[in-house]
C-alpha cells in the first residue's frame, strides 16, 4: 500500500490471469489458448502491415476489421465495435452501459472479470446462483435490473444456453442492456448475433483470443444496434482513441476473412475434446457438458487443488479456482492431440 494512492486502488481486488511460468517448458491446459497457430493469411498481412507506415497512427475506427466483421455476420459496419481484446471492450460496455439505479445481474459462477469492472466502476451488483447442476438458467434473471451479462458458454464450467433461452430473456427485459460474452461460443455454442436485428437492447462480445489464434495480438470486438455501438464509441474516444494497431487490424481481418482455416481448427479442437471427455470418464471424472475449448471436471475423489499442484510438478498446468462450489474442480484447456494425450497418461499415472 502507498500513500499515494487513491482510495479507489486501495478498495480494487484485481483480476488475476492464469499463470504464464518461464521456470520451464509446460504443456499448457490453463489459459484456453488455441493450440494451433493463426491462419497463414493473418501472418502474412501482419507481416505486409510493419513497413515505414507504422510512422503513422492506425486508423482510429478499425474500419477493415469492422467491414470484415460486419461480412461475416451479415451485419452494418455501424453495428461493430472494435477494441483491444474482448477484456477491454468489456470495461467499456461495463462503464458505458451497465452503470444505473438498479443492480447488474450475473452468474455467480462467471468469469471473474465481471466483479472487478463492477468494482472498478462501482456498479451495484446482484449475483444469480447458477443451478445446483451447474447449469444457467435465464429464468432466474427475472429481479429488477440495469443491465444483465453472462457468457454463453459460461465460463469456467462451459455449458451453453440455448437462443430460445436467451430470446426469452429479452424479451423480458427490454429497459435494460443484455450483454452475451461469447468468447467460446465457436467451440459449440450458437451465436446471437442474428438476434440483434430484432433487440436494440442486445450485445454481443466476442474475440480473436481464442477461435482465432490470435491471444497474442489482443483484438475483441462487440456487435449491437448501432446506439450501443455509439455509446461504446464514445467511452473509447474519452479513454484511448487508437486501441488497435495497424497490424493487429489487418491481421484480425484477415483472419476473420479466412473461413475455411477456422472452420478446420475449431472442428479439430472439438474432435479433440470429444476424445479428452472420454478419457477423463474412463478415468472416473465427473465431466460437465462442454461447449468451449476447455473442459470443467471433477476428480474422482475431488481432490483438484492437489492434483493441479502434482500435475504442475509433472508439467502440466491446468487452473484451478480455490471458490466455493467449484473447488473440487480443473479447467482443463484443449491442446493439441499429443498435449492431450501426454496430459491423460501423467494423469493416469498419478
């Protein structure tokens, strides 16, 4: 603690990241990274982007990207917000959108940025108990509201609502802002992005970090009617009017233009999965039903603290989250065939 801090640092309880070791080399099951590199045609416009014009400022807008995004899902370049990664886009939606009289709702199994920018922003807060299967179901989102967000598939536990479900829910609540995260929503999930055209009320928050293999060049983006895009629009030009490179824009455009690379990893991650949900079965795990790049699964004698520490020690790291209801729980990422099955025989032998 510092004297010179504001008072708000001092009440702020950090997000915390997975680990990212340099002690060693690790098979890595702990960040839902993509275990596949991006596609050949977003290196090489990253590479044809870093000439003499990185002198320049990038374009402020992103307006490649927006128009590659805008193609793919069918939509106006006015209904696509960009940002630097799907976390920053999300601090911009939580200060530009969900702050009113009335509590924010989400899950109370989520990702656990949501309290931080909660916290950040001072936005009051209502946390909805997800059920006792771990499922969500949007019925219980029914209490007086100034916004609702949740991931579909939810994270950590990976299971995906359906659209009938979340049609539902704005149709119930059509005052207020209904934010689907849907980070992992390639992996299995549907995505609501075509339900924009009849709730103005509805965005929708996805990113290159994961389908896209593109975590190391930090690019998100949000899709809505074009007054919540304005509104995002605005909170970013009063914080940072230039929050993409001009590489990061041409290679998240060309990544998103490239459909038949992206249609081929992801079916391979989930073929994957497929195969890690067995094992782990055979194995005794109890395994949720997955719909992301990872897996949420109980050992058989739910000792997951001490198997996360013994699989670390063997190098393998998975995450594990010391919380209620989900201690006896690992988030395992899906790797590649050989990362996979490297991890089930350390498992195996442990």
């Amino acid at each position: 603690m510092s004297q010179y801090w504001s008072k708000l640092v001092h009440d702020l309880d950090p997000y915390v990241p997975g680990e990212q070791p340099k002690d060693q080399r690790y098979v890595k099951l702990n960040t839902n990274e993509c275990p596949y590199p991006p596609s050949p045609n977003a290196l090489a416009a990253i590479h044809a982007a870093a000439d003499e014009r990185l002198r320049l400022y990038p374009d402020p807008n992103a307006d490649e990207l927006k128009d590659a995004i805008a193609d793919y899902y069918s939509v106006e370049r006015a209904n696509i917000f960009a940002g630097n990664g799907s976390d920053e886009v999300l601090a911009h939606v939580f200060c530009g959108l969900l702050k009113h009289d009335a509590p924010l709702l989400y899950p109370d199994i989520s990702y656990s940025f949501y309290p931080v920018y909660a916290n950040l922003y001072q936005i009051e807060t209502k946390k909805i108990p997800l059920r006792d299967d771990f499922s969500l179901n949007l019925n219980d989102f029914s209490s007086k509201n100034g916004g609702i967000i949740f991931p579909n598939p939810n994270a950590p536990t990976s299971m995906a609502v359906g659209l009938d479900a979340i049609e539902t829910l704005l149709q119930a609540n059509r005052d207020s802002v209904v934010v689907v995260d849907e980070a992992y929503v390639d992996f299995g999930a549907e995505t609501a992005i075509p339900l924009i055209a009849k709730y103005p009320n509805l965005l929708v928050v996805q990113t290159f970090s994961k389908s896209r293999s593109l975590a190391g060049l930090r690019v998100g983006f949000a899709v809505g009617h074009p007054d919540l895009i304005n509104a995002l629009e605005r909170v970013k030009n009063s914080f940072n009017s230039y929050p993409l490179g001009r590489m990061a824009i041409a290679g998240a455009a060309a990544a998103m233009r490239d459909k038949e690379y992206f249609a081929s990893t992801c079916q391979q991650i989930i073929a994957t999965r497929e195969m890690t949900v067995q094992k782990l079965t055979e194995l005794g795990f109890s395994v949720l039903p997955s719909a992301a790049n990872f897996v949420f699964a109980r050992p058989p004698a739910g000792n997951a603290e001490a198997l996360y520490l013994a699989l670390k020690q063997r190098g393998v790291l998975v995450r594990y989250f010391n919380k209620l209801r989900i201690n006896e729980y690992l988030r395992i990422t899906i790797g590649t065939d050989d990362e996979m099955n490297t991890f089930l025989q350390i498992l195996a032998e442990l």
